[in-house]
C-alpha cells in the first residue's frame, strides 16, 4: 500500500450522518478511484477522477459525491450515511499512461448503525 | 457495461495441489484481463495479466489462459503453499489508462497445510 493512504481505517457513524473518507497519494498520479467492497459483489466503483476537479461516476454512484481539489486528494462523502452504504472502502490509483493497473490503498472500514 | 463472473466462490485445495480459479466475461470490446490477490485486512494487489493478444502467460507458479472466443479466462496456482491463502479477484476491462475495470465477485482460497 505504499504511496496510498486512507484514513479513517474504520469508522463507526449512526444513520443521517455525513461522512467524509479520505484517500491521499503520494505517487502523482492522475487517476484515482474509489471502490467498495461487499461479499459476493467484489469490487464496484463509485466515482473516479482523472485529474484535479475532473470526476464521474461510477457503477453504484448514488448516495455519494466526491471532491478533488488537488492531485494528491480524493475524497469521499456520504452526505446522509444509510445502513446499506455500511461497507469496505478502497481507494486506487494508476498512472496516466499505459495499461489500467491499479494499486490500492488499505481499505476503510465504515459501519452506519 | 460490461459484467464479469467468476468461480468458484470459494475453494478448498490441500498443500501442493493446483487451484483453478475460472471467469466469463461479456463486453467483446474487453482485451484486458488483470488478476488480484487480496490478503486478509490488505487491499488487493496485482499479481498477473493478461491481453487479448497473448493467449496465455505464467509467472513463477501463477499462469493465466485466455480464451476470447468464448470470452473467458482463468487463473492457475500450482504447487499452491498457505502462503497463497486468499482472496482473487479477476476484472475485465479496455487497456487504456484510466478505463474502468469491470470486477468479478471474488474467490477465497484456502490452503490446507
């Protein structure tokens, strides 16, 4: 996970609340994406960028937004946290030339009572 | 959009045996096959690709087949050890940098010392 840093690492919040995951990198790479994780879903993208305020979204986008103000920082909200947004969060980046390979971050648990 | 299956959901193999894990993919436009490997509280990791030009390569005790007329491929871990304790992910995608990969569901395996 070197060069990617997710924070929080997990988060306990009650339902209504806002919550805001942040993914920083320190690779200078263009693209970066947000995933969650669920048994037997594998891997869905919710949003990515591929450059500083350049975003769209992804296959399960509703329910979240995101924010790039600058190229090391993606950040996720959950405006109105339900119990179905309780997941596994992953960032990912890759460089801005070659092929799509991804490297992930350490995952961000969030449970949403 | 492009969708992407994968099998077994789990497998169980003993020390030394080979594990075959198998996925279907849909979007014929797809020539980009990368397989992660995803240990326990990590995110996922790349450990083998594969485009649509190649109809297979092997890395060490990992190899991946391809298959585009059937529009399926698979990855093989011989000799597997408890160190390849896991869970792999397949995706699907356009070689091009940024393009979104397409994930299938995901198999733990488990090897038995």
């Amino acid at each position: 996970d070197a060069g990617i840093t997710q924070s929080p690492r997990h988060k306990v919040t009650e339902t209504g609340t806002p919550v805001t995951l942040r993914c920083h990198q320190t690779e200078n790479h263009r693209y970066m994406y947000w995933y969650r994780q669920d048994p037997g879903h594998g891997l869905r993208l919710i949003h990515y960028s591929y450059g500083v305020k350049d975003t769209d979204k992804g296959e399960v986008s509703d329910g979240y937004s995101v924010s790039r103000s600058k190229t090391e920082d993606f950040l996720l909200t959950l405006e109105s946290a339900t119990s179905s947004q309780t997941s596994v969060y992953f960032c990912a980046i890759s460089e801005s030339s070659g092929a799509n390979v991804l490297t992930f971050g350490a995952g961000s648990r969030l449970t949403v009572l | 959009g492009e969708n992407v299956e994968q099998h077994p959901s789990t497998l169980s193999v003993q020390e030394g045996d080979s594990a075959v894990i198998k996925c279907t993919y849909s979007d014929s436009a797809s020539n980009y096959f990368p397989w992660y490997k995803q240990e326990l509280g990590k995110g996922p990791q790349l450990i083998i690709d594969i485009r649509s030009n190649v109809g297979e390569k092997k890395d060490q005790r990992i190899a991946v087949t391809l298959n585009k007329t059937a529009k399926h491929f698979s990855l093989h871990i011989t000799e597997t050890q408890p160190e390849d304790s896991a869970v792999y992910f397949c995706a699907a995608g356009v070689d091009n940098a940024g393009n979104m990969l397409t994930f299938g569901g995901g198999t733990r395996l488990m090897v038995k010392p």
